[in-house]
C-alpha cells in the first residue's frame, strides 16, 4: 500500500505545531481566539500554497467538534455543494458542517450564489481558501458574511525548523541516520520560497535518493550522506512562486515601477530579477516603458528613447542576455529625475473630453476657409505665429468652453524648470519687440 507524502504524514496536529503564521495563531491573537472558543464563523484563509492554510482548517474542525467536508473549486460542481447540505441531515453532521473549500476563486457566480444560499442558516460553516485576492475574486455577499485572515510565507528561519523535523521523522521512520552536509537544511529553507509543503517534499525526494544509491558509508549502512549538490538540484528555480496572470505577476509588477519610481535602483533590480528568472521577458519591457513614460517623463524625455534601445536589444538577444540592456534601463530609470507632469496633464484632459467638455473647434483652426451664409463674422482669421516675433502671436486655441483651462504644470525637475524659463523670457521678447513695431 502506497505511503502518504511525508508532508501529509507530518501535518501538525495543534495550532502550536504550525509553522509560521504567528501573527494568526499565537496566543491572543484573534484568530486563534476564535478556534479556542469553538464558535467558529466562516472564515476565508487568503495567502501563497503550502503555508498551512488546509491544516489550520483541519484543526479548526476538529477542536469544533464538527464534520469537515473539503471540496475543491477546480473540480466542485453545485451537486457537490448539495451534497455536503444533506450531511447535515445525517447523525455525523447534526451538530453542524464545516465545509473546506480550496480555491474558491475558480467557482463561477452561480455556483457561490448556491453556496451562500447555504451558509446563510447556519448549518454549514465555510473555511475558504484562495491563492488570490478574495476581494478580487470572491462573490461580495459570501466576502460580507465571512472574516478573511491573511497567511504569509513562511520565514526562512521557521521553514528551517521544518527542514529539519522532516529529515528527523524521515531518519526514524527508515530506521537510516542522514547525514547533512553543511548548508543543506538552510538552502531547502531559502530555495522553496516560504512554502513549507515544498520543503518537506524536498526534504523526501532527498532522503529516497539518498538510500537509493547516494553516498553511503561502506562501514555502516545505517548512514546515508545527503550533499548539498543534491539539495541544489532537488530545489532549483522552485522558489520562484509565479503565474503571469495571477497576483503575484501583477505585484512584482507593480513593485518594480514603485521601486522605480521611488529612486531606489537595488529594490528595482531584485524584482526585474525575479520576473526575468520567472522567465518572463516582455512584461517587465512594457512596464520599462511606461515608467520611462509617466514616471520619468518630462524630467528626462530622452529616457524613452534610450529604454527603447534597451528594451529592442532584449527582444533581439532573448534570455539570458537580455537581462544585460534591462539592468541599464532599470537603473537609469532609477537613477534619473522624476516628472508626472505630462500624465497627469493627459489625465486632466482626457477627464473633460470624457465628461463632454470642449465641445467644437474655435473657427481660426478649422481646416477650412469658407463660412456658410448663417455666418455672422466671415474669414477663419488663423494667425500663422513664424509670421510674429519670437514666433509666436497670442490667440484662442482651446474651444469656448474651456478656453482658459491649464492641464499641463510645469514640473520643478531642472529639465522642466529650464522650459518654464524659456516660455517666460520668449513671452516677454514678444511684447517687447510687438510694441516696438507699434511705435515705428
């Protein structure tokens, strides 16, 4: 008979025994005040995979004295819904259901509104579990009618501790003593990036391949050598938690262009890092251009130019060298000045068209020159400004009805500042030579 995975085999039994998550489980905090007092409301466990999310949920269970049931939303069908319903017509469900749904984002509309329909009475109490925003993904009645407690990945330092029990009831369990190499038990912990399941898994490739011809020691055969070679080929790249459309696609993301646009070009350069490893090459290229666009803009415009150097160089080279022209480009928008100014001006703007302001042209940028017979003043009367001083003539260019509107702020970068002078000494040049020629 088949064994189940160590993981399975080593699932906490208490809340004591969880690793990670104290900011939800230690004593006093609310969530565990909650399982201490056996009124257990629905609730939605939010957070990454392999983090405790199902064994918090378990033990939930049982310290309430209630039947769980687990349903799946990848596979659940609302005649599985029902189904866990007529548990509680049965002796095991009559004091209640607690029904474990994983992944609830991946139910549609309807099948959510079912399962409110029956959580509503009380009888079945919902423990939910979702790798994505439930506030995103979850349908609002069933959010307004549960808790959502958010689990985190665990620390490297408590998925050490993990590491390590596992090799320990791995060593008891085969009657073996494994010996570590240096560094073994803290690059699983660190490679597996903060989900326990993935360790443990890890920690059982390691131990089955140790006895299956690792090193062993010729004078003892109950000493098996795990190396930290073999930990490096068992973990490689699964510390990378990454679906490009999920959340974390989108935070990484986001973190890079706050980075960014914070100045700080280490922080900018770990996450481009981590969605080129991800593999990922053309989102962080669009994102790099954007940035050069509404958070550079026009403090430096010339960065658009050359982040669309970079960013052609790594298309054409692919990976891995196309890391080489994005690591400039994230470092130059990093390093540079920074400027909203145009994307908020664009954003003005396109707030008036949207709300059917600027209605019209005035009549000197029309591209015609004829007025009908209605007109009351004939002639477009367009001024041509290279025909004026300073080339430039003051007329209407924005239509009646917001004629006076500014949507553009120069910035106080020095490259805008430079352009604000320019404006402002043209201007007076203008008048001052317009009034000379009205005095010959």
């Amino acid at each position: 008979m088949a064994k189940a995975p160590l993981a399975d085999r080593l699932r906490p039994k208490n809340l004591d025994e969880v690793v990670g998550q104290r900011h939800l489980l230690s004593p006093g905090k609310v969530l565990r005040r909650i399982v201490d007092s056996g009124n257990i409301p629905n609730l939605i466990f939010y957070g990454p995979s392999g983090v405790g999310k199902t064994t918090v949920a378990r033990i939930i269970a049982e310290r309430a004295g209630k039947e769980l049931c687990r349903l799946n939303g990848t596979t659940a069908s609302t005649a599985d819904i029902k189904e866990v319903m007529e548990r509680t017509e049965t002796i095991s469900g009559m004091n209640g259901v607690i029904l474990y749904l994983d992944e609830i984002q991946y139910l549609n509309k309807k099948q959510q509104q079912t399962l409110l329909e029956y959580i509503e009475n009380g009888r079945i109490t919902l423990i939910a579990s979702t790798t994505e925003n439930p506030y995103f993904y979850v349908y609002n009645a069933i959010l307004s009618r549960s808790t959502v407690f958010e689990f985190k990945s665990v620390e490297p330092e408590a998925a050490e501790q993990a590491v390590k029990r596992a090799f320990a009831a791995a060593s008891e369990e085969y009657d073996v003593s494994f010996d570590l190499e240096e560094g073994v038990t803290r690059h699983i912990a660190l490679s597996c990036g903060g989900d326990v399941r993935k360790s443990v898994n890890a920690v059982e490739m390691l131990t089955i391949a140790a006895m299956s011809g690792g090193i062993q020691d010729e004078y003892d055969g109950g000493h098996c050598w795990v190396t930290l070679a073999d930990a490096q080929e068992v973990s490689q790249r699964s510390a990378m938690k990454y679906d490009r459309d999920g959340d974390q696609h989108y935070d990484l993301l986001s973190a890079l262009q706050k980075s960014i646009r914070g100045s700080d070009e280490n922080a900018a350069l770990h996450y481009l890092a981590r969605l080129l490893e991800a593999g990922d090459l053309l989102s962080p290229c669009r994102r790099l251009l954007v940035i050069a666009c509404e958070d550079i803009g026009m403090a430096y415009p010339q960065a658009i130019t050359i982040v669309k150097a970079c960013v052609d160089a790594a298309v054409q080279l692919g990976l891995p060298e196309a890391r080489i022209p994005l690591a400039e480009a994230a470092v130059l928008l990093a390093t540079a000045p920074k400027s909203n100014s145009s994307y908020l001006a664009m954003d003005a703007a396109l707030a008036d068209v949207r709300a059917g302001k600027g209605s019209g042209f005035p009549r000197q940028l029309q591209n015609k020159h004829y007025d009908g017979a209605d007109a009351a003043v004939k002639g477009q009367f367009y001024q041509y400004p290279h025909d004026f001083p300073c080339h430039y003539v003051e007329q209407q260019y924005l239509p009646d009805d917001i004629k006076d509107t500014v949507y553009y702020q120069f910035g106080d970068n020095k490259n805008e500042q430079a352009a604000l002078q320019y404006r402002r000494k043209m201007l007076e040049e203008h008048r001052r030579l317009t009034e000379q020629l009205k005095n010959k």
